[in-house]
C-alpha cells in the first residue's frame, strides 16, 4: 500500500518543509467492474441523470472509491494539475502537465515565478535572480541569469518538490488523505458529475472522484480553507521534452543547496 502526504503539506513541500505520512485506503486498484463494464446509474442523490455511463464508484465506500480513483489517476496517459494554496498568508499555485514520469509547468511563490520541467532523471528550473537569491543566498550569483538550471533528481534543492513531479507520486501525495473516510452528496465539479470522498483528518480533506466515464479524481481541497487541487485534461496529447541544451545550465548540486 502507497504511503503519502495529506493535502495540507503541499504548501510545505514547497516551501521545502517534512510533512506527515498517512496510508491511501482502498486497495489501490479499480474494484470489480469499475473500468471493465458499465453500471447501472445511481437512485439516490444524484441530482440529474447523465447520458455517459456510470462507473460503479458511485456506490463504493469511501476507501474503494479513493483506491480507484488513486488507481485511475496513477495510470491516466496524461492530466494537468493547478493548485492554489494559501499556507501561512503567503498565497501560491503550482500548474503541471503529466506524461508518465515526466512533467512541465510552473509554480509562483512569494510572488515569484519559477518555470519547471522533469525529463528522465533531470530537473530544470528557470527563474529570476531574485528567487534564486532568495532561495541560495550569495551563492545565487554562480548561476547564470537567463539559463535553464539542471541538477538531478536527487539534489536535495528539490527535498519533496520532486515527489509532485512524478505523476505516480503525485497521486499518492494529493489522494493520501488521513483518518475515516465517508461519501457525500454527488456535486458537479468542472462540469462532471462527482461523488464526494470525505476525510475525517485534521484538515478535513475532500477528493472528488468522477462517477461518470473514467473514474479520475477531479478535485481534492480542504475544509480549512488551506488550498485545493484540480485535475484537468485527462488523455490529452501532452510532449515533454528537455530544454534546448544552449538554454541550460547544468549542476551536480545547486550551490548552498
């Protein structure tokens, strides 16, 4: 069973903090049927009746139905994640597109953006001089402004950052939500008809997962008001590839990092 981070850390992970660990319930794995065969809709709150075809989720517990959607989610052939959050009054949002192990995107913090790409075993950064001094101090002045910085993927300049860009990974950091989990009333989040995975945990997370179609997570956010995830773009075509060599800077380690 996958061990992650619940919601709440993600503010953390950037911020190059240790989160907790809590365990993904359900079994990890679609639950008889679910992607295999169609369901018969729902009869009880439901509040229209779609034309796709129900997935069976629906009328799982709470912990098959995180399981499938953490199942879903880890296998999807593409996503492109946005998350806004608002830990310690310092807003920021993160965007990612997903193939496989390799993501693209970029994340805006203390009002700073930093574009970020992984490819292989690689990382690459771009930012202004000023993150980079905010984030390495003097030693900031070693990196060349205007470059691509490449450091592997175990640079501890990434510590948890790099979980959230591996999509594996990131599907066990934002669907490990903790405590006693229960299903809610069906809602339509970004235009699909969800059931609602409630946590009982500290921050009270809430996973959206689709009853119609595939069974993807379509958001997860907090009942504290901390941040929210959406999931977007599920299967779209997505290319991801390494910066133009000439454009990169390349490091064993980040200097003071």
């Amino acid at each position: 069973m996958p061990t992650s981070r619940p919601l709440l850390t993600l503010g953390a992970a950037l911020a190059l903090a240790t989160g907790c660990t809590s365990t993904i319930a359900g079994s990890g794995s679609p639950a008889a049927g679910v992607l295999t065969s169609p369901a018969a809709a729902p009869t009880s709150r439901a509040a229209s009746t779609p034309t796709a075809t129900y997935n069976g989720v629906a009328s799982m517990s709470g912990d098959d139905a995180l399981g499938t959607a953490y199942y879903a989610l880890r296998h999807a052939p593409s996503v492109r994640l946005t998350a806004r959050f608002n830990g310690d009054g310092n807003p920021w949002t993160l965007e990612l597109r997903y193939r496989g192990a390799d993501s693209d995107g970029r994340y805006v913090i203390d009002g700073m953006t930093v574009q970020i790409r992984k490819v292989g075993r690689s990382v690459y950064r771009k930012a202004s001089q000023e993150y980079w001094r905010s984030r390495l101090g003097p030693a900031a002045s070693q990196l060349p402004p205007g470059k691509w910085i490449k450091v592997p993927i175990t640079d501890k300049s990434l510590k948890e950052l790099v979980d959230l860009l591996q999509q594996g990974k990131m599907a066990e950091v934002y669907l490990g939500l903790p405590g006693t989990l229960s299903t809610g009333v069906f809602r339509t989040v970004n235009g699909v008809e969800t059931v609602p995975v409630i946590s009982d945990g500290p921050e009270k997370e809430t996973a959206y997962v689709a009853i119609v179609g595939e069974p993807y997570p379509v958001r997860v956010e907090t009942g504290t008001n901390v941040g929210s995830v959406d999931f977007l773009d599920y299967g779209r075509p997505v290319t991801i590839t390494a910066p133009p060599a000439a454009q990169v800077a390349e490091f064993e380690a980040l200097p003071n990092s």
